[in-house]
C-alpha cells in the first residue's frame, strides 16, 4: 500500500505553489477574499425558474435516463460504444501496457530538477525565453537585455501552445506560443521590488504576450528547432496594437483619454491558456490581468479582485494607463478572448467582447452540425463559473479570402452562456470527504443560462437591471444574478474530438467549506479541495448549441491510496498519482492529457494521459515531470510528439538571479529560462504505442 505523499509546503492557497508564483502569477489572489459573495445557489440545489420548462424537461429526462441504466450508464447524447464501465469489476486486464496512445512506462513521482520522460523517449528544448526570432534581434545576453531586444526574443513564461500547419515548406509547422507573466526577481541581476527601473518595466513589457514562431522538424525524429527570421515569426507585447471588436467595441465602458473612440487597445496580458479554431486562427485568454492595475476602488473592481493600492510590478509608475485612478476604463480593456490569424503577420489581433470578460483560463471551439462555433471558457478564480459561447454564424469553408474574412467575424455574434448545474444524490450523501454517494457517480444534469446575445444590429442583455453592453464587460455579475454555479477554479475546457464530451479541469479550492464559503456539492464534493477534480459533460442530443447537458466527475485527484479520489471507476492500484489538474488536450486516439499545477502532494508537477473510453477507461499514467518551481502548461500530442511548455522554473521562495532554486535547462552558472520542450520516441515511432 503507498502511503499519502507529504504537502510541500504549508502555503495557504492549500496546494504545491510558492508564494513567490502567486505573489508574480496571479498577484495572491487567494491572500485575498474570495471575490464571489454573492448569494446564489450551488450545486444540489433546486433549479430555479429563470429556466424554461423546455430545460426543465429535458434535464429531468438525463435523470431518468441515467437512473434507469444504472451507474456508469452513457452520458446523455454519448455514444453507446463510449459508455464507462460500471465500477472496477468492469476492468479486464487484457494488455498490461496500456490503452493505445498510452503505452509507455508510467514516469515515477519525484523531484529531480530536469524534464524527466519515460524510458525509450527523447527531448529537446525547442525554444528558450530570450531566443531571437525576428530579424535584427540580437543573441540573449541576461546581463545585458534590453527592451528592444526582448520586442524581437522569445518571451517569458510560456503558457499554452498551438502548432499549425504551414503549406508549402516540407517539415515546418507554425507554433503559437502565450507568455503569461513575468519573474522580475529571477530576470533581473540585482532587483529592487521596491524600485524598478523603466528599463526593467519596459523589458517585462516586451516579454509578456504572444509569439509566433516557424519550427522545423528533424526528419527521423520528433525533435523540433525554431527557424529564426521566418516572415511569420512575430512577437505582440504590452505596447502591441489590438482591436477590440464584438457588442462593446466603441461602448463608453472601454472608452479611455488615448483611445476616445474605445476600439484600440495597446498589449494583452496574462495569457494562459487558449485554443485553437477550425479556420485557422489562435485563442487566447487574457487571465488574471487585475494584478497589473493599481488604485482600484469601486465594487466592480473588487468583483475582478482589482487592489486599491500599488500593484506588485509599479507599472502605474511609468505609464498613467495601469493607474485607474487616472484612466477607471483601462481595466475594462482586458480579460478577454484574444483572436489571432498566426499565418497573415500584418493583421491586428482582435479581442472578441461577445465571449465576455473574465479570468480566462482557456478559450476551445468545437463546430454544431450547421457549422457554427461553440466556444467553451473557464473562469479561473476560486467559486466562480464556466461559460459557452454559441455563434450565429457559420463558419465557411474553402481557403479563399471571402470564406477567410467572413469566418474572422464567427465570434462577434451569439449568445453568451453561464452553466448551472444540478447533482443527482441527496445532500446527506454529499458529506465534504470524498466519499462517493450511493449510487457510486458524483452526476447529474445542467442547464446553460442565456446573458446576453450579440447581433449585426446591437446586443441584447437576457439579464434583468444589466444592459448588454454591461454583461459583456462585468460578466462575472451577471452570472451571479442569475445564478450560476459556484465551481472550484474553472480553467481549462476541452471537448473530445472523438465522442464530443467536454472535459472541465478544476484546479483546487481550499476555501470551500472553511468559514462562511460555500460547503461541499455534487461537482465539488470535497471541502478544504487541495486536489481538484476534472468534470465530464454531454450536451443534450449532442448538440453543442443545446440549453441542456448530462455531468459527471470523470476524475477525483490526489493520492489513488486516498478514499477521496476516483478515477472514473478503473482500479485505483494501477493509476499514478495526480493533483491541481490544469490544461488538457487530446492525442489521436482520444485520450485526455492533462498537466498540472501546483502538485500538492510533495512532487513535481507533469503531464498525464489517461483513458476516456473502453475497458481501460480511467487508466492514469504520467509521461514527464518538469524541473524544481516549474508548471507543466500547453501541451501539445501529435503522432511523434509531445510538447509542452514549462513554465516559471526556479519558481520558489527565496530564489533570485543570485541565488537560484533550479538550474535547467542549461546548468549551473545560467539563468534559469522558461522553455518549450519536445519529447519523442528515440526509435522515431509514434508516441504511446
């Protein structure tokens, strides 16, 4: 029997992260308050009547459906063929390697500062921070950068990733790459917290945001190398232009003293996750950019967790814009959805309003039967919501430029959607431990809850005392007047291009249960939630545009020698241990992979593949670790790789330029540098089979 792993450390944000990464990353957000008091209902709860009776029947109809099949039954519009298996009894040992895509040997738990990948698997570091990717950009100097030169590098802290294909030249793809945020004290050589310099500032400028960058692979390999100076390659910063579009573009709200007209705004910040759209284009979610604002005062402000005084990085010290005080509408002109074109260098991006603004951990499309986008967005904050966003517009085929330019519009108009969910169990079976209620599934039905739809002609608000253009922009109210429900960090939402489920990564919440939060429910069973779990829903009719869907928890983290957890039913002696799932993404085969942040059982974080389907549904290994205070983000699984992003290395407390708590990727005497990494099968085969 293992035994439960240690914490690493008494952090009280209840999980595996120093303070050093929520002091930089989301401006310690959970040192504060939890932003969401509102009073609406949780999970378990009655449906209230702002639901149509249309609704209302058919989530009544999964109920029954489910409970007339019994545990384990196929979710509501699923295949028959994807059904789980009824409980452990259920597995048939068969291959002892795995699930196809995922036979490899399961990497063991440890804390070895390097990325550490299954036997018969090599690496690469693809691309560093401070690499040159434009023309003109000089060799990375860490004692020596300069603004300008990081406008022309690689940027920091590399988050989600995307790869394209690039027609025309044999071998290369166009990776997409979200820089989150930066590390001052392990960028800088010498840094006063206290007092940066506008040079410093300006550097952390240019080394947020995006890139754009051409990569080349080796033919007998998976290994992938940047193409310097490509006409594509392209960096957007915090002075980069973006157009703001959609039903708030122009609107008063995003209106500033530099921008009157409230349609141009300079940079984009926090980007996290993102996704990556049927017609060519990136996704990217602006996250936690309230860190970067200083002098926030009204209720507003304190819904999106604004502080009132100065802000960590002094940005307001050099340009008015982050000072609220001076420009109140600077804040309203970010948490959006990014929309990039990687293959047009020229274009402006463009931040779609109609997704609505919040902290956007990710933003994945998926297509209706008719051929219109369905947008799937978590909130990454502890008991707020997850969204969908259903275009009215089809999306056109064809590589034409009409077909091009008509589908660049597919997201400024639809209907915007906060979910309400619904558990099937009575509460005394819901007690805060874990522990499963008698039907053996934490399940139940949902309905999506219409804010506001966006049209050709003006928007309309479906939330009553908020016009349109003020659901859009203070989103996070208007799901708590309607009542949506609270969830344990939302972030990462990805729908199976295989059987069309979508699968919702909930990080942690140690604050439910402890004081006056809410306590534990169906979808968020455990109070005081180190953890986290990952929620499996089925729209109704599998109908992405549906009102209507089926849920379970598909997995409950941690230890599997802890009675808390469960995954989806298969033999918890064969499973590696998981916790703060945070991306997801698909490989050929179906599975999920999921990588983690903020491991709160005493290891690194990683990546994981597990099974969805058949009789080795719920089989869990882990394919890599990632080195000391790093995040394991954007990961990509192709045929003959496996990238991802790892993110804030040496991220721990006490750590500086100085004195550094990790030395990858380049060894000792080095900056520690956030990095993309390939990893590929030494024989040239394809992964996990």
């Amino acid at each position: 029997m293992r035994k439960l792993l240690p914490l690493l450390s008494t952090n009280p944000h209840g999980g595996g992260r120093s303070a050093l990464t929520c002091r930089y990353r989301c401006g310690d957000a959970c040192f504060h308050e939890v932003p969401n008091t509102s009073d609406n209902e949780y999970v378990g709860d009655v449906i209230a009547g702002a639901l149509s009776r249309r609704s209302m029947m058919r989530a009544a109809a999964v109920v029954t459906v489910a409970t007339a099949a019994g545990t384990g039954a196929a979710l509501a519009g699923a295949p028959a063929a994807e059904a789980a298996p009824a409980a452990a009894a259920a597995y048939k040992p068969g291959r002892t390697d795995g699930a196809r895509g995922l036979r490899f040997q399961a990497v063991a738990p440890n804390t070895a500062d390097q990325v550490t990948v299954p036997a018969g698997y090599s690496q690469n570091v693809v691309i560093r921070w401070g690499e040159p990717i434009l023309r003109g950009a000089p060799a990375f100097d860490s004692e020596k950068q300069t603004a300008a030169a990081q406008a022309g590098q690689f940027g920091y802290n590399n988050d989600f990733l995307s790869l394209l294909p690039l027609r025309g030249e044999h071998g290369r793809q166009v990776l997409v790459a979200n820089h989150e945020y930066t590390d001052e004290v392990l960028m800088f050589r010498g840094y006063d917290a206290a007092n940066p310099t506008r040079e410093q500032v300006e550097i952390a400028w240019a080394a947020h945001g995006l890139s754009v960058v051409v990569v080349q692979e080796e033919h007998r390999s998976g290994k992938l190398s940047p193409v310097r100076r490509h006409p594509l390659n392209r960096r957007l910063h915090t002075t980069s232009e973006f157009e703001l579009t959609g039903p708030v573009a122009g609107h008063a709200l995003v209106q500033t003293s530099v921008d009157p007209a409230g349609r141009t705004v300079l940079g984009t910040l926090n980007n996290c996750a993102g996704g990556t759209t049927p017609w060519g284009t990136t996704l990217h979610g602006e996250e936690n950019f309230n860190q970067y604002f200083a002098n926030g005062s009204s209720a507003t402000d304190k819904r999106y967790g604004i502080a009132a005084g100065a802000t960590e990085r002094k940005w307001e010290r050099f340009d008015k814009r982050f000072d609220l005080a001076q420009e109140p509408n600077e804040a309203h002109r970010f948490g959006w959805v990014v929309e990039l074109d990687p293959y047009d260098p020229e274009s402006t991006p463009r931040k779609r309003t109609a997704l609505g603004r919040f902290k956007h951990e990710a933003a994945q499309p998926r297509l209706t039967d008719d051929g219109r986008p369905v947008v799937y967005m978590g909130d990454d904050e502890r008991f707020d919501y997850f969204y969908k966003f259903v275009s009215s517009k089809r999306m056109k085929k064809g590589g034409s430029r009409a077909a091009h330019a008509h589908n660049l519009t597919l997201l400024d108009e639809g209907t915007l959607y906060v979910a309400k969910i619904s558990g099937d169990s009575p509460a005394a079976e819901i007690d805060g431990t874990g522990k499963l209620p008698n039907d053996g599934e934490f399940d139940g039905s949902g309905v999506w809850i219409p804010l506001a739809t966006a049209g050709a002609d003006g928007a309309v608000s479906h939330v009553p005392g908020m016009t349109a253009e003020e659901v859009f922009v203070f989103t996070r109210l208007a799901g708590d007047k309607v009542g949506a429900t609270k969830m344990d960090r939302p972030e990462d939402v990805e729908p199976s291009p295989r059987s069309g489920r979508v699968y919702v990564a909930l990080t942690n919440n140690s604050n439910r249960g402890k004081g006056t939060n809410p306590g534990a429910d169906e979808a968020n069973p455990r109070n005081l939630n180190k953890h986290g779990q990952i929620l499996e829903l089925a729209e109704h009719w599998d109908d992405p545009a549906s009102d209507g869907f089926a849920w379970r928890l598909f997995l409950v983290a941690g230890d599997p020698n802890d009675p808390a957890t469960y995954f989806a039913g298969f033999p918890k002696d064969r499973v590696s241990p998981i916790s703060c799932p945070d991306n997801v993404a698909f490989d050929p085969y179906g599975n999920l992979w999921i990588s983690t942040d903020g491991n709160a059982l005493g290891t690194h974080d990683g990546l994981f593949g597990v099974a969805t389907h058949g009789e080795r549904r719920g089989e869990l290994k882990q394919f890599l670790t990632v080195p000391r205070g790093a995040e394991t983000c954007g990961p990509i699984i192709q045929d003959r790789r496996v990238l991802v992003a790892v993110q804030h290395p040496g991220e721990l407390d006490g750590a500086s330029v100085e004195n550094p708590a990790s030395v990858w990727p380049d060894g000792p005497g080095k900056v520690v540098r956030p990095s993309v990494v390939a990893v590929y099968r030494t024989d040239g085969g394809d992964i996990g089979v």
